[in-house]
C-alpha cells in the first residue's frame, strides 16, 4: 500500500545527497546541482523502492501511481532497477511552474540513498514554454509522445491528453532517470564538467526502453 509523506514510517536526517543529472525541466536552466535529499536509507528487509506521494495543490496532479510505477520497473531488467531506494512524487509550486524554473524529474543519490523524482503535472495538461516558441529539437524530445503545440496570451504550450502524460512519465521520463542511475552504477565517475554526456546516456536509455515497452504493447 501507498503511503504519503506523513504517514512514512521511515524519517528525515541531516545527511545530504548529491543530484547527478535530471534535468529534463520545461525550460533548462542552471543550479541542478544545488538541490539536496535528507532521506535515510532503507532499513534491512525493507521494501524498495519506498514511495513517497506528495498533496499537490488543486492545479497540478499525478499522471502516474505508484503502482503504475512498479509495473514499468519490473519490465526492465533487475541490474537496472534494484540499487532504487526511493521514488518521491514532487509537488511544484505554480509560480516556480510559469516562470520555468520547475523540474520534470530528477535522479538523486547521497548516504545510502538512491532516489527518483518525478514532479506534478498541471491538470490542464498544457506544458507550458513562455513566449518564447520551442526549439524544433525540444518539439522532437516530446514528439513520439505529444505534438500538439498551441499558443494564446501566456505564449507557448503543448497540449497533452491524460494518456499521452501517463505514457510520457512512464515510458520516457522515468526511464530517462532510471538511466541516470544506471549511468552512475555502470558507467562514468559523475561531474558538472560531463552533464552533456550523462544526459545523452539517460536520453539513449531512455528510448531503447520506450521503444521496447512500445513493441510489448503491439505485440499483446
């Protein structure tokens, strides 16, 4: 069973993480690496990955459960999945969210702790961009998921149903962490000098498995 944040039977410390990688936000900026977890590790015998489910605001939600999760996690391979020790469904603050300074997800690892998060979505299924028209590259990281790009007063957004989110945040974005993860288990010592090629690596993993998952689907 699913528990939010304030019915964990685990608590919070002092002991500080690092994040490595993520950033797949709505609108890319700089201070990645300033944010930090305060979690303590699983106990022996505990079940991973603990879930953590925030209250988001009326505004934002969820467009995956915890049990959504899971499933996905199973369809890739174990090496890939079982050093998880939390998966934290984020709230966001609406303002941070228009002015693009909110994350999609994250990858963040420190003191025995190895975490997913994956921030809430608004409700009215519209990513938002500004003003500014998005970039045809940015346009292609959501095509095979979203292309209905639209503009009004605000600026520029793309227009999401309730299943293209679902399978964007499973197939693409969750997938894209988990690649992180492997990345720094299997792959390179982890620094800013190489965001560039941390962030190719998740984005590669990221499509194999979407990829994968997509012939699954066709195949049942």
């Amino acid at each position: 069973m699913t528990q939010n944040r304030k019915q964990t039977a685990w608590k919070k410390n002092r002991k500080f993480g690092d994040i490595h990688g993520g950033r797949m936000r709505l609108k890319l900026s700089d201070g990645i690496f300033n944010r930090k977890h305060n979690l303590l590790p699983p106990t022996t015998g505990q079940e991973t990955p603990i879930f953590i489910i925030e209250n988001t605001s009326k505004d934002f939600y969820f467009p995956v459960t915890a049990d959504e999760i899971k499933e996905t996690i199973k369809k890739l391979p174990t090496e890939h999945t079982k050093f998880l020790t939390h998966i934290w469904l984020d709230k966001v603050n609406k303002k941070d969210y228009l002015n693009g300074k909110t994350n999609q997800g994250e990858f963040i690892c420190g003191s025995k702790v190895y975490l997913i998060k994956l921030y809430a979505f608004p409700t009215d299924n519209k990513m938002t961009f500004g003003q500014t028209k998005p970039t045809t590259k940015q346009l292609n990281f959501y095509k095979p998921y979203c292309t209905d790009l639209q503009h009004d007063k605000n600026g520029w957004y793309l227009q999401w149903t309730t299943d293209e989110i679902k399978k964007y945040y499973l197939h693409k974005l969750l997938t894209h962490e988990i690649g992180h993860c492997v990345d720094y288990f299997y792959g390179r010592h982890w620094s800013k000098a190489n965001t560039k090629q941390t962030e190719d690596f998740a984005d590669n993993y990221a499509v194999i498995w979407s990829n994968n998952f997509k012939e699954i689907i066709e195949e049942q």
